[in-house]
C-alpha cells in the first residue's frame, strides 16, 4: 500500500480512515483493472497480518477492517476470515466495525458469503447477547441482511469457485451433461452441516440468544427447498426447552414456531396418505374414483388421470397410461420428506416424565395427542412409557394440563380398543393360572414394586421402536410403481399377510407400568390404571394373566384403598378375571380375599361390605357365599370367622343385590335350596346370633327355637346383646314383613312366637325390647290361643312350622338335628378356645386344657392351620406359621361398627 494509505488507515480518526480506506478502494479497483493480482493479493495480505491482526494496536485493527471492507468491494468475499477473528474482540469498537466490515462484504458478496454461513450464524448468535448496545444493533443489521440472503440463495446458489470436475475432465461436453452436472453441484449452503452448529446453540439460557435462534430456525423453515422439519428432532427438546423461559418474547415465538413445525408435519402425513390411498385405489380399478374424500386429505383430480397437468392449489394428481401399463403421477411438495415419527416420540415422552413445567407438559401433551392423526402405527411402541406419564397428568393441579392429559388417554384407550383381536391357535395359548401364587400379603409397597418390577425393565425396550422391514412411503410407491408396469393385474383377496404385524403392544410392560400406579397419591391416576387393566384384560385375559401373575397380589392390596372409586374398579377388575378363570383360580381368589380380610382387620371394617356387595353384583352371590362358607366352616381362627360370617350375614339380609338370594332361601322345598341353606348353616354355627337369622329367613322356625334353647347355655356376651338388639331392628325392616305377616297365622307358624318370645326374654330391658314388645303386643290375643305344644328336638320324627315342604324322598335332605349339634360343637370349640386364650394371656394354665392346646397356644414356632384350596377346588388345611400373614396378635381386633363383636365374651365361665 501507498505510505499514505498506511498513515490514514493508522490514524486514531474515523474520517482519516475512511478517506484511507477510500484511497484504498481504488487503488485495489485499478489494479483489478490492470490485472496486477499479486499486487492485490499483498495489499490484502498487509491488511490481514499488519493491520486485522495487531490485537494490541486497536487503531490499526480499526483501519484493518475498514481497509479490508474497502478491499471487500472490489474483490469480494476472500477475506471473510480475518473479519470473522474480530467479532470475539474484546474492544467493543473493534466488534462493531467487524459487523460493519461484514456487512459491506456481505452485501457485495451476496450467495458466496453462504460458504461462511456457520463462521457468520456461530458469532452473530455470541453478539445477539452482547452487552453493548451499538455492537447488538451493528449485529442486528448483520443478521437482516444475511438472512435476506438465505431466504434468496440458500436452496440454489451454487458457488463460483465451484467448478464441474467432470465436465473439465471430458473432452466434448454436451448440453445434457453440462445441465446435469449443473444440478449435481453442492450449493453454498449445506443444511446438514449447519444442524450439527444448531444442535449446539439450542442449549443456551440467555434470552436474546434464544430469539436470535427461533427467528434463525422459523425463517429456515419457511423455505421450501430445504425441508427443515427433516432435522427436527435434533432441536426440538432444546426448543421445547425454551417454554420455560421467563421472557415473554421468546416464549411467544418458540410456541408459534412449535405450531408451524407440528402443522408441517401433519400436512406431509396428509399427503403421503392420500397418495397411498390413490394409488391403491387406481390399482384396485382403474375405471373407478372417488368424486369427494376426507376433507383433510387430498383430493384426486379426474382430468389428470387420462393427461398429465400440473398441480393446482395443492391438489396433486395421476395418470395410467393405458397403452404402456403404468402410473404417471405428478409431484407434490412434501411427499418426498421424511420425518422421523419415533424419535419425535421420544423426545415428546421424555419431556413428559422428566419436566414439571406446565407448559412444557401442555405442549408435550397436545403433540402427543395430534400424532394420533399422524401415525398411529408409531404410537405402539410408546404405550407403556406413555401410560407411566400421562396417567400422573390427568391429576394435574393446572386445568390444562389434566385436560389434555385426559384427552390423550381417551385417544388412546380407544386406538387400543379399536385395534383387531388377534386370533391366537388354541395350542399357543398359555394356560389360564389355577391358582394365585401364596404368600402375596406383603407390605403393599413392596407387592406392588415386586409385581411390575420384571415388567418395568421392559418398558424402556419397548419404547425403543424397532427397524420396520417395510419401506417408507416413497419407496412403497416407487416399487409399486415397477410392479405394476410388469404386473398390473390389482393383487387379489386371498394376497399373504404384510411383514409388520397389525399390533405390537408390549402388554407385560404395560401391565407392570400400570401396576406401579397403584401406589400414586392421586385417586384419578389409580382409577386411570385400573380402567386400562380392566380393558387390556377383556382384549387378551390369557396375556395378562399368563405375562405377569403378581399383578393379582397387587389388586388385592388395591382393595385397602381409600378411595371408594378405587376400590369400585379393582373389585370390577378381579371379578373379570375371576369369570374368566377356571374354578380353583375362582376358589384361591376367595381363600386370599379371606386371608386379606384377617390380616387387614381395618378394611373388613370400612370396606368389607362394598367389597362383598360389587363382587356380588358382577359375579354369582350363590356361588360366592357357598365357597366362603366352605372356606370359613374349616377356619382355625374361631374369633375371625365369627367376624366374617357376622359381616356376610348382615350382608345376606340387607343388601339390595342380594334380594335373589334371599328369596332362594325362603323356598327350601327345592333340593338346591336345601343344600345352599345347610352350606350356610354349618358356617354361620360360628356365630350364634347370625345362625339364628339365617334360619328366621329360611323361615325355619323351629330350627330357630331350638338353637335359643342352645343359648341358654352359652354366655350372653354384651357383643351378642348387640348383635340381638340390631337383629330386632332388623326385623322391622321391609325385608322381614312376610314374618311380621305371618304372626297373623299362628295355627300355621307357631314357633315363630317362641322365638320372638325368646329373643324378648333375652334382651334387657332396652329400645329394642320395647320395640319387639310393642310388636308382639299388637298380636298377642291371636298368639295365645295357637301357642303350639312343645317338641322334643332330638326326637327323629319331629315336625316342623312348614308341612308338607319337602317329598318324601327328600326328607332326608336338611338333617335338623346334626345341624344343631354342629352348632353346639362349633359354639363349644369357641368357647374353650376363648378362654384358653385369656388364661395364656393371664399366665395361668387351663385346667380343662391338655398339653396339646397349652403348646399350640404358647409356643410361636408351632403352625396353626390355615386354608388353601385342595385340587378340587375346595378349602383344605394346611400348615402356616405363626409369622405368616394369617397371624395376628389379638389386640388388632378392633371395633366392628354397629354390628361389633361376634365371638363370646373375654371372661369366661370359671
């Protein structure tokens, strides 16, 4: 350079420089001229080392850049670097000319400066957050006019230094090759070399970066050509990332860019359905299309089908060339882009497990719900990850939130529901479990986390798509393309299966991520899991059951649930699954169900009945009360039996469900009827006052009179005063008026005054016995002319109310008087066993005992008999140790309600 270029470009004054840089300009234009290169290339040269370069002499920085600004317009974009090493300065002026300098050479540059474009978008995304003003306006100008530039070039200017290769190398190039080489070049923006920079950038927290960035990211999108939304999900959990943000401006504009790429993404799902649908339908028949189809799909235009023309308003259209045998169809935009639905996914369900965002969950969630419209295919795979995070959501505090939550589960549940049954030979099905696995009743903690813990490991895998054997859609078409150029007869009905199966659904792993749900606090989350159970079950009971047996352990403790709901859908639940098992599946659920209720004295209390009530209502009453009364006539533990057969009864006489089974024992002339009456019978001997009721509803009279001669010689505990005060409430009750009537007939009923007698005898003097009094008050007159003589009970000719009930041959059926030695034993054996208890606990030895009780009382390694069920189904003992889950101290008996007690007194006859 001249000497005084030199001295003005060194000057400490702008206008000094610029008249230098000036000066500058047009001794490098002259010389470009004259064609004096190497004098240009050492001008350049002396900018870059003795000027750009001198990090300590800011001034001649300054005229550096403003020289190689000057330099740029008559050369061009080669000196971009030098520019570029000037944006990280530390002088802020330095900073601003380098934008300025940049600005000049991009504006003369025009499409080359885009073989810089990662250098330029990495140091105007480090300005964006600059603290100084003039360098953040400087870098604002910078990004309008590259962006300018991108929007015109970016998807086809191809660079001047590039040059065809191949085209030197060939002697005589023709016009094709030129063209074709041509459109074979690289164009000076490379989308796939810039993701890799984004990747990096989407990661930061300052504001101004993250706008610099969304503005960067939409206005990329907006260009056709490139196909950004191909590379989404490379970016899209830092965008997602950016609705947390507290600045309003970047949230504002990450959410609409959101919307544009979900909104993209649809329209191309559209596409390539319609294009499917047309060529499947133009190879189904050809003479036939469709004049209308959905209102979101596209629609096939019938003058393109015999001509080819061009696409209108977004419409595309097909050709069948008759004469050659193949399709002719014309391109649309986005049918050729591909979008990677999995990893969308991914990303999507990760955000919903990891973040506590609202929004971020909102959006998560309103994404996830339009894929459902977009692939449905994709989604399976993601089941049980999604059922482990959207289920939480529905109890989300934000309205929003739960909404969107709900509307994704019920989309869906009813893509699930909607998928085919899938036809399984007999000889593949697993077997139907016989049984439930012993020792279930852990901590329900515990159960819970062991029952999905091998399914939870799956989950994870399952999430994972594996590679389709099928093509995309592209490739389907273009090979469809070729088969039926050579083959265009449509394939028939009887074609093989397609590779990929109709459902992969991961039922273990979703079995065990709804498992885990029963331990969450919310009760929408535990009544969401129990209904996907409920319909997993009914689509293939054989999977559920057969892929995971500790999901039934888990139920039952479900049944101490506090919410009532809760409790609804888990007894709805085991009642499918106990109908759709064979008898000693049935059985074993009964004996555990038992089981629980000894080991839970709690849940008997608050939720013994609803539990007996909905079983009663989705199962057989008959059959549920033959096999616990089967179960507890063999119950070792005399204290809770009489408990349990105090809650049944109470249930047998006021529940509305049970009204059958309650009209089934009033008939005992039928032989089923006496049978279910004496399986009743011999279990309910486990409590006096229950028995007693029993026989008032089978109307058996005079088996009830005798059973209060039997209580004579039992103690009148103040539990068995309740119990007889609550049964006399019951009596006038709408479910006793046909005995309240039949005191009107007492030449047909006469030991029904006896034992309304009897029952008047033993209260005290009470409400109760003022109400019984009143009763039989208002008919004493009929009464006390029809009192019957009395009958021995042990005499085998004894004749009883009801005459003529039974056939001769069937006489034998009801055996009255084992019946009332069976109560007399099993009241004995209660008797005994209560007040060998209270002499352990006191210390002091029976003197009725023999050694055998005192050890079996005393002695904690010595097994009580529990139940199990025998190979026919039936209850049969069998030996549990005293640690197990049947054994309970006796201060867990607790109160019972209203209908407490049930077992005799602690102060036994001395």
């Amino acid at each position: 350079m001249d000497p005084a270029v030199q001295r003005l470009l060194n000057d400490k004054l702008y206008d000094k420089r610029k008249q230098g840089a000036l000066d500058l300009e047009r001794i490098v234009r002259e010389a470009s001229a004259n064609k004096e290169y190497e004098r240009i290339g050492k001008i350049v040269d002396q900018l870059c080392h003795d000027y750009a370069y001198a990090v300590h002499q800011p001034h001649a920085r300054n005229g550096g850049l403003i020289g190689l600004a000057a330099a740029s317009i008559a050369l061009g974009s080669s000196i971009v670097p030098p520019v570029l090493a000037c944006f990280t300065d530390q002088d802020a002026r330095v900073r601003y000319y380098a934008c300025e300098s940049m600005y000049n050479i991009a504006k003369v540059a025009k499409g080359e400066i885009l073989l810089f474009f990662n250098d330029v978008f990495d140091a105007l995304c480090k300005l964006a957050a600059d603290s100084e003003l003039s360098v953040k306006n400087g870098a604002e100008l910078l990004d309008r006019l590259v962006k300018d530039i991108v929007s015109e070039s970016a998807s086809t200017y191809v660079s001047v230094l590039q040059s065809p290769e191949e085209a030197v190398s060939s002697p005589h190039p023709s016009k094709d090759s030129d063209k074709s080489s041509s459109l074979d070049l690289p164009t000076a923006f490379s989308l796939a070399k810039f993701i890799p920079l984004l990747q990096e950038r989407i990661h930061v927290i300052n504001p101004f970066t993250r706008t610099f960035l969304v503005s960067w990211v939409t206005l990329l999108d907006t260009i056709p050509d490139l196909e950004l939304v191909h590379y989404l999900p490379a970016f899209l959990g830092g965008l997602f990332k950016f609705l947390s943000d507290p600045n309003r401006d970047v949230h504002v504009a990450t959410q609409g860019t959101l919307e544009r790429f979900l909104n993209e993404i649809k329209k191309i799902a559209r596409i390539k359905r319609g294009i499917a649908e047309s060529r499947k339908g133009n190879s189904d028949d050809q003479a036939k299309h469709s004049n209308s189809s959905d209102s979101a799909s596209i629609r096939t235009d019938r003058s393109t089908l015999n001509e080819k023309s061009d696409i209108v308003d977004g419409d595309f259209g097909g050709g069948h060339d008759e004469k050659n045998g193949h399709e002719d169809g014309d391109w649309v935009p986005g049918q050729d882009v591909q979008v990677d639905h999995s990893k969308i996914l991914e990303i999507l369900v990760a955000f919903l497990d990891s973040s506590s965002e609202e929004e971020i969950q909102l959006t998560a969630l309103r994404w996830i719900d339009s894929f459902f419209e977009i692939n449905l295919e994709d989604i399976l795979a993601f089941v049980p990850r999604l059922l482990s995070q959207v289920l939480p959501a529905m109890a989300s505090g934000a309205d929003l939130v739960r909404q969107a939550a709900n509307r994704v589960n019920n989309s869906l549940m009813d893509h699930i529901a909607s998928l085919p049954d899938e036809n399984i030979p007999e000889e593949a099905r697993p077997p139907l479990p016989s049984r439930i696995p012993t020792g279930v009743f852990k901590d329900p903690t515990t159960t819970i986390k062991e029952a999905a813990k091998e399914a939870d490991n799956k989950t994870r895998r399952a999430s994972t798509p594996t590679p389709k054997p099928t093509q995309g859609v592209e490739g389907e078409v273009e090979a469809k393309k070729d088969e039926e150029a050579t083959m265009p007869t449509p394939p028939s009905s009887a074609s093989p299966p397609p590779l990929r199966p109709v459902t992969d659904l991961d039922y273990t792993a979703a079995v065990g991520a709804l498992t885990l749900h029963f331990l969450n606090e919310h009760e929408a989350t535990r009544v969401a899991a129990l209904a996907w159970l409920i319909m997993l079950h009914r689509r293939a009971p054989r999977k559920v059951l057969a892929t995971n047996d500790g999901t039934f352990p888990a139920l039952l403790k479900t049944l101490s649930d506090p919410a009532e709901a809760v409790v609804t859908r888990d007894l709805q639940l085991l009642s499918q699954i106990s109908k759709n098992s064979e008898d000693g599946y049935f059985t074993s659920f009964m004996v555990n169900l038992l089981q629980l209720f000894c080991t839970d004295r709690r849940l008997l209390e608050t939720r013994g009945n609803l539990i007996i009530r909905q079983l009663c209502v989705s199962l057989s009453a008959e059959r549920i009360y033959r096999t616990l009364a089967d179960c507890l006539e063999k119950d070792e533990d005399v204290e809770f039996a009489s408990i349990m057969v105090q809650n049944l009864n109470n249930n047998l006489i006021t529940a509305p469900e049970l009204a059958e089974l309650r009209k089934r024992l009033r008939n005992l002339e039928t032989k089923d009827g006496q049978v279910f009456f004496v399986a009743l019978f011999r279990s309910w001997c486990h409590n006096a006052v229950a028995t007693f009721s029993l026989c008032l509803l089978a109307q058996a009279y005079e088996q009830a009179y005798n059973l209060l001669q039997i209580f004579a010689e039992l103690e009148m505990t103040v539990n068995m005063l309740i119990q007889i005060d609550k049964l006399v409430q019951l009596l006038e009750s709408p479910v006793f008026t046909y005995l309240r009537l039949q005191l009107l007939e007492p030449e047909r009923y006469p030991h029904l005054y006896k034992c309304l007698y009897g029952l008047l005898m033993l209260l005290p003097q009470s409400s109760a016995f003022a109400a019984l009094k009143n009763r039989l008050n208002s008919v004493s007159a009929i009464g006390y002319l029809h009192i019957a003589p009395r009958t021995t009970p042990q005499t085998p000719g004894a004749t009883f109310d009801r005459p003529n009930r039974l056939k001769p041959r069937e006489e034998a059926a009801i055996r009255w008087t084992e019946l009332l030695e069976k109560f007399k034993s099993v009241q004995e054996k209660a008797r005994r066993a209560h007040r060998l208890q209270n002499q352990v606990e006191d210390g002091i030895s029976a003197p009725n005992a023999t050694a055998a009780d005192i050890k079996d009382k005393t002695l904690p390694d010595v097994p009580k008999l529990a139940l199990r069920p025998s190979s026919a189904g039936s209850a049969s003992p069998r030996p549990v140790p005293p640690s197990g889950p049947l054994h309970k101290p006796k201060s867990s008996l607790g109160n019972l309600g209203r209908f407490a007690g049930g077992v005799a007194g602690r102060k036994g006859k001395k």
